[in-house]
C-alpha cells in the first residue's frame, strides 16, 4: 500500500502571520483607500463633479420636460450625498488618525459605490442618447440648450470615472 501517513510525511501549519488578511490584522493599504488622502481627494473631486452635473442640468429650465435628465439630476443628487458624506468621514478619521479599513466597512463602502456608480453611468448614458438625438438627429439644437446637456452629460461620465478606485476584497 503507498498510502501517505502525516508520521512520514508532515504537514506543517501555516502561520497566521504570513497571511494577507489573517483575522487580527490590518488590511494592506491602498491610494483611495477610506481615511486616506488619496480617498479624501478621489471623493472631493467626485463631490465637485456630480455637483457640477446637477448645477448644470438644474439652470436649464427645459430638463424637466426629458425623463433621462430628471434621471440624470437625480442620480447626480444621490452622488452629491454619497461623495459628500464619505468625504466628512475621511476629514474625520484623518483629523482623528482613527483607521476606517474594517472590512465590513470597506464592503459596505464598495457595494454603496457600486450602486451609487452603476446609477451615475446609467443616468449619464441616458442623457447623452438624448442629447445626441437632439443635437444630430433632430438638428434642433439651437432651440434647446445643447451645449449645457453636453456639460452636465461629461461632469457625470467624470464623476463615474473617478469609481474606479482600488477596492479591497476581504476574505
């Protein structure tokens, strides 16, 4: 029989200290990571182009009538506040140097950032479908305010793009 017994050959116990997310320890650190500067900045700028979109969008006074920028200044509102409130709790954990890299919490960041993201772009698609079948397939764009439906569509893409920051996968 060659059956292997633990006696000939030993398995030796990984030790815990080695591992790259071991319970009891802290999670590598990553630019754009919660209470970082990198994350504090991502968020700001996040902030400011979502609030620029919405601004934009809002001082045309013809956006109520297309459902898609309702959406649009909805979904930029929805990221205001998000990008806000994350950017009050990095200030808050710097001021503090308390560590905000729980893995629960970074989850719970990561799938709020999803969601907030998934509804930007979308908002952000649909605006820019219509502005473009204003502008080329209607040719009616000197009787609307095409170039602030271009501006708010880009604030919003930019505002998505800044998504895209390393997220941590905790196991």
């Amino acid at each position: 029989m060659n059956i292997s017994h633990a006696s000939v050959h030993p398995v030796e116990d990984p030790s815990t200290a080695e591992a790259p997310n071991a319970p009891g320890l802290r999670m590598k650190d990553f630019q754009g990571m919660p209470a970082t500067f990198g994350g504090l900045a991502l968020r700001l700028f996040q902030f400011l182009f979502a609030a620029s979109a919405l601004c934009i969008m809002a001082t045309t006074n013809d956006f109520p009538s297309v459902t898609a920028f309702r959406y649009l200044v909805a979904a930029a509102g929805l990221q205001c506040l998000w990008s806000l409130s994350l950017a009050i709790t990095d200030i808050y954990a710097i001021l503090v140097r308390r560590s905000l890299q729980n893995c629960r919490l970074v989850t719970l960041f990561a799938v709020c950032d999803g969601i907030t993201s998934t509804l930007t772009f979308a908002a952000a698609c649909a605006s820019a479908g219509i502005t473009v079948l204003i502008d080329n397939d209607l040719g009616s764009c000197s009787q609307n305010h095409c170039t602030q439906f271009e501006a708010a569509t880009a604030m919003a893409f930019a505002s998505w793009v800044l998504k895209f920051v390393p997220l941590v996968v905790c196991e």
